[in-house]
C-alpha cells in the first residue's frame, strides 16, 4: 500500500501556520504533548469510527483501544489509569470540544464539521500513523490493524495477502472486539477469493460469537447464502434471530426484505407484502429499491392503484430508474386513475427538494398524451420546454421523444421522423440516453399491441425491432410488415 501520510500531514501543518487548522483540530495537536491520555482517548475513538462507524462508544471500549493503542506505540506510551481517563474525558467537553458524550456512560468523537460529521476530531493525525503502519501489522493495535486490513482488501490495488496478515493480527489479539471484527474481514477476504465454504464457516463463527454488530452482518450473510441455494427454512430461521435482535446492528432492512422476498417465494403474498412494508420503515431515505418491489408486487396481486401509490415514492425520490415516471402512469392508467396523474406530477415536480423535476414535467404531458387530451399534452410539453432542466442531456431527449410520439399520433410523419431520428442516430452521449426510453417505448407499445405502422414512426419500429425484447421486437416486426405491404405504400 502506497504510504499517503506525506500529502496528509503536510496539509494539516500548512492549515496550521496558516491558521485555518480547525479549532478543535489545533487543541488535539497540543494536547498530544501536554495531555496524552487525552489525545490517546480521540485517536481511540478514530479507530473505531474507521473499523464500524462513528458512533457511541463506551467508556470500557475507549479505554481499552487507547491502552492498546500505546502498547503498540500508535499514541505516546502513556499509562492510561481510570483517574486519568476521568479527567480527560472531563477536559475533553471544554471548547473546542474533542468528545461529545450522551450523558448516560457513552461517547463520540466531536465533529468539526457539523455538514460532515462522518469523521470526528483527529481524522488526518489517525490516518497519519495508521498507514505508515499498515504494512507491519504487529505495530499497529488491534483495530488499527483491521482498519489497515480494509485498506489492503478494499483501496486500488488491493494486497490481499497483506490484508489477511491485518485481519489476523487482529484475530491473535485476543481482544473480543478487535477479533471479531478481525474474523468478518477474513471472511469477507475469503469470499473475494472465491472461497466460499471458508467464508461461510468463518461468518457463522461470527455469528454464532453475537458480537455486535458485525454478527449480525454475518448471519445476514448466511440468511442469503441459505435462500440463495434454496434452504428457505435456514433463511427463515437466522432472519427471525436478527429481527429479534438489537436494532441498532443496522440490518433490520435488509432482514425484513429477505423475509419478504422468502414469503413471497412460497405464495404467501400478504406477509409478503406487509414484510417489505416494515423493511421500508427502516430503510430511511434509500428505499427507492423496495418501493420499486413493493409496486411490483401489489401489480402482481392485481392490486393496481396501491401499486400506482408504491411507484410515486420511487418517483419522489433522487434515485428513480429510467422509466419510473413511465411505470407510474401505467399503473395509474391499470388502476383506472390516470385522471389523477396530471396534478400529482405537477405537484411533485414544484416541490423544490425532488431532484427530478424535469422528468416529472415531461411526465405531466406523457399523461395528457395517455388520457387523449393532445392540446393539454403540447401546453404541458412547453411548459417542460421552459424548465431550466430542458437543456440537460436527459430531459432534453424525453421531451423529443414525446415531441415525436405526439407527432405520431398526428400524422405529421416528417416531424415525427426527425426526432425519432435525431435519438436514433444522435451521438454517442443522446444514443446513450434515449436507448432505454425508446425501449420503455416499444415495451409499452407492445404490451398494448398499439398501432404504429405510420412512416413517422419508422426510425422506432426499426429501432425497437433490432434491440428491444422479444415481445416489443415481435411487435415492431408486425408493424414494419404492415408498413411495408404494397397496401400501405399505395
């Protein structure tokens, strides 16, 4: 692993004779001199922010990295008494604070930064020692060691003989924390390896261990892995023991989705459903994913409209697919509420914290279009036409795309042509963009055996004939036989 402490270091002592060090940052500094054990405190707590997360630690945990962390001289070999740990964890709390603490025994490192508090106080001076380290595990403490080992396995280029050395090192320690975590990054090395029956013996030691978290990270692994290779009972068993256990292990998501999906799999729809719906709950802002599921499942219950009401939060939300907005207004069309469409869209896409507003815009006029209402569909095509996000690269070409599609409809062949074939033989970049809507496109027109053999829509049909699936492809072919029949051309 290259040695990145130079570039690190330096920056912080320019900072610092520039006096734009962080306050907190500057008191740390110091304090490595004149309050060790003090110092010996945050950069404990930076080891374990860097081996799980940062978060609340108790003071056993602290004390306990801290004093390992001077036996193997990471920190200035200080002895670390629990007088001493009292004051520094008193001192700790004056401004510029270095330790936050809950009130109730546990504690935090201070963020300097409270727009980016994944790190605490002593993030550069931590890197700093670890990688210079990185390569002798056995001067590193016991969870620097595994910070050092994910280095290896995850950084470009990987050293998995380096990390396994890291992770060991950890392993050997002999303290619980440390090997268990020491333990899952052997596991997971395995894995990338391509050992798989040693990185499921080495996960259900860990599991089977309940040292959290990470135990619940490997019995996530196993439930998988037993679902994966069709042991559904197994599965079952280890979801139901990490949904009844600690909540903060930060796997309730993942356990409750697996439970849906292993319902769902052997016809139990309803559980299924209500399953996924608690996964949500505990998904927070990233569960566009099971949204998406969950609309597919109500779709294929026939449960139309709570499909529909499943598919606005992944509309709603940053991370929408291609053709969200195009899957939604199917639904709402099944569910016999396309009326709705337009004014839900609308409000959606005025709501200045949705990313996508120009993709909502342009589904506003793709609903007009659905409903019959053309004037409506043009006056809400310009409207999207007038949004700031028309000139981006992906609102550009879907508002083209409808453009052409309208023109379809009436029959101006010539306009409906050179759209469809300025996204068809447009330039790398639009090519790229409009591929999957004007598959979306075709897969729709399929689905509802459209007619399209007008000489407008030929850039599409071909287009569709050549790369859609086999349904939109058989589709496109009909419409292409027609189109080309001497009927059609006299």
């Amino acid at each position: 692993m290259t040695d990145q402490t130079g570039p690190i270091r330096k920056q912080d002592d320019v900072l610092a004779e520039l006096g734009l060090l962080a306050p907190a940052e500057m008191r740390l500094r110091t304090a490595e001199h004149d309050q060790p054990v003090l110092h010996a405190l945050c950069m404990a707590l930076q080891a374990w922010d860097h081996v799980d997360r940062r978060d609340w630690r108790t003071r056993q945990q602290i004390v306990a990295a801290a004093r390992q962390m001077a036996a193997a001289g990471t920190v200035p070999n200080v002895e670390i008494t629990d007088a001493a740990v009292g004051e520094a964890l008193a001192a700790a709390a004056a401004e510029p604070m270095l330790i936050e603490t809950d009130g109730h025994g546990r504690y935090r490192s201070a963020a300097t930064d409270p727009e980016f508090d994944v790190f605490g106080v002593g993030l550069s001076a931590y890197l700093d020692t670890m990688r210079a380290r990185a390569g002798e595990p056995r001067r590193l403490s016991p969870l620097e060691a595994v910070h050092a080992g994910n280095e290896h396995h995850w950084h470009e280029p990987a050293d998995l003989d380096a990390a396994q050395a890291c992770y060991q090192r950890a392993v050997d320690s002999g303290d619980p924390d440390a090997a268990a975590f020491g333990q899952a990054g052997l596991a997971t090395l395995a894995e990338t390896r391509g050992h798989l029956d040693e990185a499921a013996e080495r996960h259900h030691a860990v599991f089977e261990q309940g040292h959290p978290p990470v135990a619940a990270r490997s019995g996530q692994w196993l439930a998988a892995r037993a679902y994966d290779a069709g042991d559904h009972q197994t599965a079952q068993e280890i979801t139901d023991r990490l949904i009844a256990g600690d909540p903060d292990d930060g796997v309730l998501t993942d356990a409750w989705s697996l439970r849906s999906v292993i319902a769902w799999s052997t016809g139990r729809h309803p559980e299924a459903v209500t399953a996924m719906r608690t996964a949500i709950e505990h998904a927070g802002p990233l569960a566009h994913r099971l949204w998406e599921r969950l609309a597919r499942m109500h779709a294929t219950m026939g449960d139309f409209s709570a499909a529909a009401d499943a598919q606005a939060h992944v509309i709603a939300s940053a991370f929408q697919g291609d053709d969200a907005v195009g899957v939604y207004l199917q639904l709402m069309q099944a569910a016999d509420r396309l009326g709705e469409a337009p004014a839900i869209l609308t409000g959606l896409a005025e709501d200045t914290t949705i990313v996508h507003s120009g993709r909502l815009r342009v589904g506003v006029a793709s609903a007009y279009a659905l409903l019959g209402d053309d004037a409506a569909a043009h006056t809400a095509l310009d409207a999207a036409r007038a949004h700031w996000s028309a000139h981006t690269p992906d609102v550009a070409a879907r508002i083209d795309l409808l453009a052409a599609l309208l023109a379809v409809a009436e029959r101006d062949d010539e306009h409906a042509a050179q759209l469809l074939s300025s996204l068809v033989d447009g330039d790398d970049e639009r090519r790229k963009i409009a591929r999957p809507l004007l598959l979306a496109a075709g897969d729709s027109f399929a689905a509802l055996n459209r007619p399209a053999a007008f000489e407008g829509a030929r850039p599409l049909l071909e287009f569709v004939r050549d790369n859609g699936s086999p349904q939109a492809a058989g589709w496109a072919e009909s419409q292409l036989a027609v189109l080309n029949s001497p009927t059609e051309r006299s």
